[in-house]
C-alpha cells in the first residue's frame, strides 16, 4: 500500500473513501463538519438516529453523500471527547485500517489528524497512523490451491494534514519503513517451522543485506565451537536443520560510533525437547523465532530510514527438538562466557542460547545491547497481550525505551531484576541453573540472562505475549518492532 499526505478540504477529494471522526454525543471533528455541511447534513442526521456505536472504532459506511467528490464516508467514532488520546486514536485507526483493508475501493483519504491529540506532534500522529494503515493492508501469503481472483484492499491512502512539510514527508517515509519491516517480521514469524528454519533466517538475513546494503555473516556449528558456545549448540543438538548465528551490520554513522546490539531470540520451533511441550497449542511454537523476526525485520526498516548510526543485529538460530541426540536434563554445559549451567529443563532453552549471543555482542564494545525474546509463559500471564516485559541494568535505558514504545503505540512495562531472586537460580552441579521455578518466572529468566550482560548497558524484552495473537486473528503482530525503530529513530536525531 501507499500512504501520502495532502491537505486541503475532504469533501472535495476525489476518493473511493473519505474516513472522517466523530465524536459521542453528536460532536464533529472539523472534517466531518465540512463534510456534513457540505451534504446538508447528512452525517449528523445519521448521529441523530443512533446508528453509530458510541465506542472508538465503531465505524458506519456512508455510500453517495451528496456535495462530497469521494464515492463512500467511513464515518469513524472517537469515543468520547474528553477521553480523546492514545487509545482511542489507536482504535479508530485500526478500525479505519481493517476497513480500508476489506474494501472494494482503490483509494482512500483519511482525516483524523485535524484532531487535538496532547503529546504529540503532527508527525508523530502522521507517522504513526501510517504505520497503522499501511501494516493494516499486510496479508499473508498462504500457500492455499487457489488463489482468490481479486485481492480487496485499498492500494492508495493519502493523510489529510493541515500543512504539508518535510517533517511530515518524512514521517509518512518512517511510517511506511516501520510498517515494510513488520511484514518481514509477520511473514517469517507465521511461516511453518519445517520452511522457516534456522537456514531460513540466515538466508532471508542475506538476502535483505543484498538488497538493502548491510553486512551479513552466518556462523556455522564448526564456528561456533570453536567460540565456546556449548550453551547455544546444546539446544539445537537434536534438529535435523542445523544451527546458525546470524550477525548483521549497518554501518550508517561514523566509524568510532559505538553500535547498538540487538539480539532475537531465533528458536524456530519450539518443542521442549526431552522436556516435551504439551500438545496444547502447540503449533504457535512457530512464533519462539519472534524475536529474531524483529531484529532481522528492523534492520530493513533501518537501511530504507537510512539513519546515520551504527547497529549491530545478532540472531542465534535453533531448532529445539527432541531426539537421540538431545540435551537432558541434568546435563551441564559451559557457555562462551566460560559461566556453566545445569540445564534442569530443555524446554527453558530461550535463554541457553541468548547466553552466548549476549558474550558474542562484548567484542563490539556496544553503545548498548538490547535482546528481544519469546522467553516465558509467565511474561504472558503477567502482562498478557498488551505490554511487553521490560527488564534492563540500567535505568536511563529502561525509561527511553518505555517511552519509545509509548510513541511507537507498542508499549512494553518495567519488571524487577532484582538480586532477590537469584537463589531461585543456584545450582549444586554448575555456576546456575536454567530454571527458576514458577513464582517469577519471567524474572528469573531475565535475571539469569543478566548474568552474561555484565560489560554494557542492556535491556530485555520478554514478547511472548505480545509478538503474535492467538484465536480468529492468530498470527504473528510484528510488535516489537515498531518499539525497536522508535529506539532507534531517537537515537539517531540524538547522535
Ligand atoms: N518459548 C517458550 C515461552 C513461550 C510460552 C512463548 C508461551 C510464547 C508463549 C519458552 O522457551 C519456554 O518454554 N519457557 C518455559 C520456561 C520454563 C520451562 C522455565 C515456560 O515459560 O514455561
Ligand atoms: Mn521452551
Ligand atoms: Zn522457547
């Protein structure tokens, strides 16, 4: 999809649609009043007989408005007007999207912008509501027999803003890198294990550095055993695909900038190994390489922003199966730190294998280290689907990244890293063990990676929640993304 802005009056505009807000109680935004003037009064004759639901998002299509050039009016409810701000606008747009993405229309103009939101500015208004439409239009590509003749959905959508200015081009340009890079994320994450493998990975990874100019090197086992990664390997031990660990480099800013890491998680199936999943759900396994689908999907986000920083982006990919070969439990590994760790449970795997990538990201000297993982059941029955779990060593870091994903509309939540925990951890085979048990089981997990995140600023994102949704919807989100090129954007004007 397009995304472009323009100003100018609604109702004149030349449109398959023309979404417009409304406010409860009969309240027009100033769109919706010209439109509504323009018409003698259509839409608020509409308002007066109750037909739109009064909470955000609730939407009714209008279809040959007299006096409006544009073919159908999406009339979109705000919710409330003292209520107006984040969540509703968040609504509205979605609501706007899911529309504009099942519609016969070629074209849609969407003025919501005109509305007073305190806390941001127009172009983060303007590049947030791009992102939203245009990651509204993704689809999947299923692999189905037969492929529906005609694909609906809106090709061309221009924002209505007051005055167009470069920042604002810029934004729409943002929006639409943002939302390119959640469709790598969404694809790689709702494509099946037996395609999307840790070869997979690798290969999309190379094949976006080609095409996009950044660097990409895939170690292989041998390479990784000669680094001492005998926490990583052991996880991956039993899979038919082998492991690989993906690095990528942007090199945007000046030579001495230190780089930001990323880290994903890239477990590309999930089983438990010899600690066997129950079959419940099961197949949403596929999503434990979420994390990794962020940080190699936000590296194409990256390169088309072209930001003038230095990222480094770090994927340890593995398939944790069961099999002759596997990890036990009670089996104790010694990890690239040199830290060794007895394995209690094959199915806590996310962090035996981040272990060794977060040793990897000390040779870049980084200006801080930021993994994003699929780690625990317990993150989910924490915040559920809404926040990411937040965990960091440093609390500068901690509030950036909180408030990046507030701008974003990807937000996550500070959780404790406390040393009270650690006991939960102690092993009398090895440094630690991998399982902490279930009271905190989200934190035990990012305490247990802290161990290896000693020699630089870094945060933890637990997405098990929030990366892909189960249900009617199922699917991958490609959240967190959004947040790690917020992270990025501000760093950059900041550099
Ligand atoms: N990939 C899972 C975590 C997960 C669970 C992600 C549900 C998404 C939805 C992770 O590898 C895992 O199995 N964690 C265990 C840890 C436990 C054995 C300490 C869990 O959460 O149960
Ligand atoms: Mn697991
Ligand atoms: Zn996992």
């Amino acid at each position: 999809m397009e995304v472009s802005i323009t100003s100018g009056t609604p109702e004149k505009m030349q449109a398959g649609i023309v979404a417009v807000g409304v406010f409860n109680d009969g309240l027009l935004t100033a769109a919706a009043q010209t439109i509504d003037t323009a018409s003698n009064g259509k839409i608020a004759a509409m308002l007066k007989r109750g037909d739109l639901e009064d909470n955000a998002g609730a939407t009714l299509m209008l279809h040959d408005v007299p006096g409006v050039a544009a073919e159908r009016v999406l009339v979109v409810s705000l919710g409330k007007k003292e209520d107006f701000g984040d969540r509703s606008a968040r609504d509205a747009l979605n609501s706007i999207a899911k529309v504009l993405a099942g519609s016969n229309a070629i074209d849609a103009v969407v003025c919501l912008s005109d509305t007073t939101m305190p806390n941001r500015t127009m172009a983060s208004r303007v590049q947030l509501a791009t992102r939203v439409l245009a990651d509204g239009a993704y689809k999947f590509d299923a692999p189905k027999q037969k492929k529906s003749a005609k694909v609906r959905g809106v090709k061309k959508v221009t924002i209505v803003v007051p005055k167009v200015d470069p920042a604002l081009e810029t934004a729409v340009k943002n929006g639409m890198a943002i939302a390119a890079g959640m469709a790598v994320t969404k694809d790689l994450g709702n494509l099946g294990g037996n395609v999307a493998n840790p070869g997979y990975l690798a290969s999309t990874a190379q094949s976006l550095g080609k095409e996009f100019g950044f660097a990409v090197e895939v170690l292989e086992r041998a390479d990784m055993e000669k680094l001492g990664m005998g926490s990583l390997l052991s996880v991956g031990r039993a899979s038919y695909s082998p492991c690989k660990f993906i690095i990528m480099k942007y090199e945007g800013g000046a030579k001495g900038d230190k780089p930001i890491v990323l880290v994903g998680k890239g477990v590309t199936f999930d089983t438990g190994g010899i600690s066997l999943k129950p079959g419940a759900l099961l197949d949403e396994m596929k999503y434990d390489m979420s994390g990794a689908g962020s940080v190699i999907g936000v590296f194409k986000t990256l390169a088309q922003m072209k930001l003038p920083i230095n990222v480094i982006g770090l994927v340890p990919a593995v398939e944790n199966m069961p099999g002759g070969n596997a990890a036990r439990p009670g089996d104790v590994v010694t990890s690239m730190s040199g830290l060794t760790v007895e394995i209690l449970n094959t199915d806590a795997e996310g962090r035996l294998i981040l272990n060794d990538a977060l040793t990897y990201a000390e040779r870049f000297d980084p200006a801080c280290v930021i993994d994003v993982a699929t780690l625990t059941g317990a993150c989910v029955v924490a915040l559920g689907a809404h926040a990411s779990g937040l965990y960091a060593n440093d609390e500068a870091l901690a509030a950036e990244l909180l408030k990046c994903g507030i701008d974003a509309g990807d937000r996550a939540w500070q959780m404790p890293l406390w040393e009270d925990y650690w006991p939960q951890l102690k092993s009398n085979f090895a440094d630690m063990s991998n399982l902490g048990g279930a009271p905190g089981g989200s934190i035990t997990a990012a305490l247990f990676l802290s161990k290896y995140a000693t020699k630089y600023k870094w945060a933890h994102l637990d997405v098990a929640g929030t990366a892909s949704v189960g249900g009617d919807a199922k699917g991958a989100t490609g959240r967190p993304l959004p947040l790690l090129a917020q992270f990025l954007l501000e760093r950059a004007q900041a550099a």
